[in-house]
C-alpha cells in the first residue's frame, strides 16, 4: 500500500503537505461554526435553523470562490494563489468574532466560504501535479481527509477552551491558519504541471477575471444581503439566483461540459453525505442525548479519526481496487452502520458508530481529490475540480436547514433526520459513481 511513497522526495512532500495543512485549517474554521450553533442561537434569541443559516451560506458561496482562485490559479500558478486565499478565509475568520448580531454573523460567514471555496481545488491541484503518479490514490486520501483533521481540531479545540474563551473566543483561535501562508511560502514550489502548461498558454486575461472575481462575489453575497439572513428567504435565493448562476459557470468549461454536469451531481451526492453525517453531530448529541461539551468533544474527535483512517485506507486501496469500486465498496459500507449510528443509546456502542460511520463516508471522500484531478482537462485543473466540487456544495448547501427543521418538526429527533439522510444518499452517491467513467492513473501533462 505504501510502496508508491518512496519515490516521494522533499519538494513532493512540500507540495502535499500544503495542500492537507490548507484544507485541514480551512475545514477547522468551517467546523468551528457547527459546534456553537446553540450557543450563539442562545446569545442572539435565535433557533437553531437560524443559525444553521450561516453555515449554509457558507457552502452556497464556495463555487463563486473556487472559480475565482481557480481562474487566477491557472493564469498565476497554483503557490502565489494559495497564499492570498489562505490570508483571506483566516481574516474573515477572525472578523466572525466581532460580529455584533445574527445577521453581521451570516454576512461575514457567507464571505469566509467564498474565500474557503478556492483552497480545496488548488491546494490539491499544487499537490496532485507535484507528486509521482503512483502516490496519488494514497496522497489523495490523506488530501481529502485534512477535511477530517480540521474537523477533529475544531472538536478537540472546543472540548479545551470553549467554556472558558466562549464562541466568540472560538473565533479569534481560527486566526491560526494564516500561518500556514509563511510555510507555503517559505517552502513550496510551483506545480511542475503548471510551470510546463503555462509556457504554451496563460489561460484568461487578469483584467477578465478579476471582472469574474467581482461578478461572483456578488451573486455569491446576494441572498445574505437581499433576505437579511431570514432562513426561508435565503435558501429560496440560494436555489433560485445562485445554483442557475453558478451552473452557468460551467460555460468557461464548455468543451467538456457532459462531463462538468456529470460531475456536479456526483459530487452533490457526496456533499449531502458528508455535510448529512457530519454538521447536525454535535447538536444531535448535545440535544438529543444532553451530552455536555466535554463530551461532545471527544465523540466528534474520535468519529474524525475514523475519517482520517478510511480516507487514506481507502484512497490507497483505490490505486488497485479501482477509484469507482472503493467508492461503492465505502458506500455500502455507511448504509450498514446507520443504526449504529444514529440510534445506539450505549456510549460504547454511539462512540463505535460514530467512528465507523466516518471511515466509510470519508473513505469514500478519500478517493475524489485524484478522481476529479484525473478526469479534469488538462490546462483547467486549477479551476475545474474545484468548481465542480463546489458547486456540488452549493446544491447541498441547504441540508443542513432542512435537517435541522425536520428534527425540530419531531421534538427535537436528529437522530431520523440523519439517519433518513445518510441512507437516501449512500444510494445515491453509489448509483452515481455507477454511471461515471474513471482514468485512474491518467498521466499529468
């Protein structure tokens, strides 16, 4: 499994490193939000599904981010980029501890996920086009479950400090990430890939996408702005303004456009599985089992260390099984461990389910950075998987709303909507991985 590793050098493990580091403290400052939700529901006299509201808007504007990086990625390179979107999402972190009402709060988090949107897709394009071919089922893996490390970050950050720094000083803690600006830095080189492409062609004029920088961030501010936040009028703008929007953005990559929709569903089917398992957790287990934080905590840290084990098993697994045969061997994996899951009422028996759940949902993950990446043109990869991995997002965006109301609809009972969640959509990340072509191996040009 681990072979592939030793034709790995010190410029090939910087590549990789700043693409886990970026994601694993992007998703840190993501994570950060899901665990205080009742917290700053109580400060603001809000529900819960109000406040759900910020993290949805969150997903919604990272497709306008990442064709944004992603463009700039291709005419700049993959190094410089990352750095500037780094610096951006850790400021607007830090600025979400300032905000003075529920509304500043959504606003600022629906710009921290445009900043957020770019690093997924050249953080991982940087480390894929850096490293040896037959590193990248194992590389990808780890790539993908930085997701799972920051998760686990956020949970072990909120057991240690925030009955005595509050969710305001949660905040100020998701400053850290600007650091990892000095060591890319300092320390990475520029995509070979990228170098070698950007000789023969620059890709769009930077006056052009610095106009489809503006146009973007504004579609992608615009249901914040126009509903003030409301729940029901955000997610009705987000579907109507923002997902016919940004799936028109996939005309920048219309020669391949079969495939961009193609993927775009698949990736809002693995959306809604990770987002379905993962945001609601905490909540379903301070709410629903009254668990106080130093336990909600170590239960979240330890479903993240099953994701951090099945997205690089199976990522490493998918270089012999087949990227499609390890998605759908995952998938079918999560269908069995739902009762587990959702409905154990032991600790033992909740603490395994939540761990295992987690193996199998970011196992499947673990495989997608090198799936996309290999089914990308060639002179796009900065901005293609990346958008079409957001805009997944954005579809899937309002999950997270719908799951909390449905449960508040039943008294309080997160454990159905997670559970009815989780199932429908193994199903459907599994029939969908059916339907698409693999070019596992694909050589990086």
């Amino acid at each position: 499994m681990f072979e592939s590793l030793k034709e790995m050098d010190r410029r090939h493990w910087s590549a990789a490193a700043a693409g886990f580091l970026g994601w694993s403290l992007d998703a840190f400052d993501f994570f950060l939000m899901v665990f205080m939700f009742t917290a700053i529901a109580r400060e603001f006299h809000a529900q819960v599904a109000q406040v759900a509201v910020a993290s949805a808007v969150t997903l919604a504007a990272r497709p306008f981010g990442a064709l944004f990086f992603g463009l700039l990625a291709d005419r700049f390179g993959r190094r410089p980029v990352l750095i500037v979107d780094v610096l951006a999402f850790s400021i607007l972190e830090l600025a979400s501890a300032f905000s003075p009402n529920l509304t500043t709060l959504i606003v600022l988090r629906a710009m921290f996920g445009f900043a957020m949107g770019g690093e997924w897709g050249v953080g991982a394009s940087l480390a894929l086009e850096s490293i040896p071919a037959k590193a990248r089922g194992l590389i990808s893996g780890l790539l993908q479950e930085g997701y799972a490390v920051g998760y686990l970050l956020a949970s072990l950050v909120f057991f240690l400090l925030f009955e005595k720094i509050g969710w305001r000083g949660m905040f100020v803690v998701g400053l850290a990430p600007a650091l990892l600006a000095g060591f890319i830095s300092l320390s990475v080189h520029e995509s070979p890939a990228f170098e070698a492409q950007h000789a023969a062609a620059s890709g769009a004029g930077a006056a052009r996408i610095w106009l489809i920088g503006l146009g973007a961030f504004a579609v992608a501010m615009a249901p914040v702005l126009i509903s003030g936040g409301r729940p029901g009028a955000t997610l009705t703008l987000i579907y109507a303004l923002d997902v016919p929007v940004a799936l028109a953005g996939l005309w920048f990559f219309r020669r391949h456009w079969r495939l961009g929709l193609y993927l775009v569903g698949l990736m809002t089917c693995f959306n809604l599985l990770s987002h379905g398992t993962q945001d609601l957790y905490p909540t379903f287990l301070t709410h629903q089992h009254h668990f106080a934080p130093g336990l909600v905590g170590p239960l979240t840290a330890l479903g993240n260390l099953g994701a951090l084990v099945g997205g690089v098993t199976v990522g490493a697994v998918s270089e012999r099984l087949g990227r499609r045969r390890a998605i759908l061997a995952a998938a079918a994996g999560a269908l069995l461990v739902i009762p587990l899951w959702a409905y154990s009422q032991n600790l033992a028996l909740l603490a395994l389910g939540g761990f295992l759940m987690q193996v199998m949902v970011q196992g499947a993950w673990g495989v997608i950075p090198a799936h996309l990446n290999e089914l990308a043109p060639a002179t796009e990869r900065g901005a293609f998987p990346g958008y079409v991995y957001q805009l997944g997002n954005l579809i899937a965006s309002g999950l997270i709303v719908w799951q909390a109301r449905f449960a508040e609809s039943r008294g309080g009972d997160y454990a159905l909507a997670m559970a009815l969640t989780a199932g429908v959509v193994a199903v459907l990340v599994a029939a969908a991985t059916l339907l698409g072509p693999e070019r596992r191996g694909a050589a990086f040009a």
